[in-house]
C-alpha cells in the first residue's frame, strides 16, 4: 500500500551570499536537502526530483555549478533527477543573480508512516548534528555579517575561522539524512522525526507532538559549532531566539523509544551521523509550549 509524499522549497536569502561570494556549488545541495529532509520525516523515500532555475540572463557556467550541485543532492539522497525548467526573463532579475525551487516525490507504504501518534512520555529525544546553518535564517545571518564586516563580500570573510574560511562555514551545504535514516528505519520504530528548518528547534519539534507532550531538550547535551556562537556574540542575539530562528547545530530530530535510544544512536554513528541524545518527552505542564530548551 505504497503512499507518494512529496515536498517543495527552496534556498532562501543564502543564494545572497552565494552572489556576493560568487559561490554556486554547494546551492544545489541546498536545494535538494530540503525537499528530501523534508519528505523523509513522514518516513518518505525519495523517488525523483525536479529542479526550477530562473535568470534575467542565462551564465552557463553558473548554471552548470548550480546544476552540478543538484545532482550531487540527489546522489546523496538517492533519488533521480529527471529533469527540470530553466526559465530566462530579461528584466525579472538583476545580472548574475538567479531564483532556485525544488521538488521531491517518494514513497512510503501506509503501515509504516511516521506520524508522531505513539510519541509518550518517556520518549528519547535523539539529534542529528547539522553541517551549518543549513538554508535557513540567513536574513538574520546576512544582518550580522554586514554589521561585523561591512559587506557581504569582504575580504575578511576568506579569513581563517576554526581551521576553514568563514565563507566556507556560512556556505556549507545542508546534510542530507535519507540514507541512514531510512536505514535507521528498517531496524528500529522510529516514532517522530523533525527536520530543523525555519523557526529552528523551538517551532519545528512541536509539529510531531500531540498537545499533551511536550520535549524537553538540555542545551548542555550537544556542541553548538562556531559559527552559531560567532553569530549570537556578533549580533547579540538572545539564546530563545537562537533556538527559534536556528538550527543551532541539531539538524534533524528523532524520537524512540528509551530502550530504543541506545541501538539507534550506535547504529546512526555506524552511518556516519554525529548523535546526541538531547532530551525528553514529558508531559506538558499547562500553559508551557511544547518545546523547552534549558
């Protein structure tokens, strides 16, 4: 009783950066992951993709980067680009910039979605490191870049930042967890799984949770990378908002069982996945919101 799921998106205002750094490899990526995360939540596998670039004027070799990144997406995620639209309109945008939109379908059979029904008190909350900030909040990031530095394009931004430039850092692409979470799933009842977009851990959790639960999720149980750090010093910005606009390293989050939690971590870290177990299901005191982070 196979189910199709599909999902769209896009990159965001990080394609703003990726003008400005002339950088057009990794947006490609971007793109794919966000649609395949998104999908795979309801315990998807992602069958095809297609791909909308739009221009005022076409650059070919910028369109090869781009596109050359989309199907490395798709290997990572293990779906098939059939194909696509590049759409040119003289006078839509501005020379050397470019809109990007994505679409996934997959599959998943009826008895074996991912609905976040069985979540009960008790539950592990279970983390999957992100890569980044992934492709999302970069209104904000382009805000505390251009307070810090000036410019989106400053010199200061290919300077060595914890053993990498800070280009590279911003610009890493989003991770894409199909393949040890669909692994992942043939050995264990996952429960629910969040992928940490837009509105970060705070907004995102809550959609798996029935109103009685709530997550409790422990800040000192994961390794927040540098750039979020250098983000919230450089724009003095408060921890919840942090939690609300980032992913503030924790790019996917799981929940199973307690006598689940430790065969799922060994078996996701066998992957390749850094896990952290970062909280808790309880139930949800009256009033509070369905995810804490303390």
């Amino acid at each position: 009783e196979p189910v199709l799921v599909s999902g769209t998106d896009g990159v965001g205002t990080k394609l703003k950066l990726a003008f400005a750094l002339d950088r057009h490899d990794t947006v490609g990526i971007d793109l794919v992951a966000m649609s395949v995360n998104d999908i795979l939540v309801q315990g998807a596998e992602p069958l095809f993709f297609l791909d909308y670039f739009a221009c005022g004027k076409l650059s070919v070799d910028t369109a090869a980067q781009v596109i050359g990144g989309i199907a490395t997406g798709c290997e990572q995620a293990g779906c098939a680009l059939i194909g696509g639209e590049t759409a040119e309109m003289p006078g839509m945008y501005p020379d050397g910039e470019y809109d990007l939109a994505g679409f996934a379908v997959g599959a998943v059979e009826k008895s074996r979605i991912i609905n976040g029904r069985t979540i009960e008190p008790g539950d592990v909350v279970l983390g999957l490191a992100s890569s980044g900030a992934h492709s999302n909040g970069y209104s904000l990031v382009r805000r505390v870049i251009e307070r810090a530095h000036g410019s989106l394009s400053s010199p200061r931004l290919r300077d060595d930042f914890h053993g990498r430039s800070f280009a590279d850092a911003v610009m890493a692409p989003t991770r894409i967890y199909v393949k040890p979470m669909l692994e992942l799933m043939q050995h264990l009842p996952v429960k629910g799984v969040a992928h940490i977009t837009g509105g970060g851990l705070l907004e995102n959790v809550p959609r798996i949770l029935g109103e009685s639960l709530q997550a409790v999720l422990y800040r000192d149980a994961w390794k927040m990378p540098p750039l979020f750090a250098w983000l919230q010093q450089q724009g003095q910005i408060a921890d919840t908002e942090m939690h609300r606009v980032f992913n503030c390293g924790i790019g996917m989050v799981v929940v199973v069982a307690a006598d689940d939690a430790d065969e799922a971590i060994t078996r996701l870290t066998g992957l390749g996945e850094h896990v952290s177990r970062i909280g808790e299901i309880v139930d949800r005191p009256a009033g509070a919101a369905q995810t804490e982070v303390r």
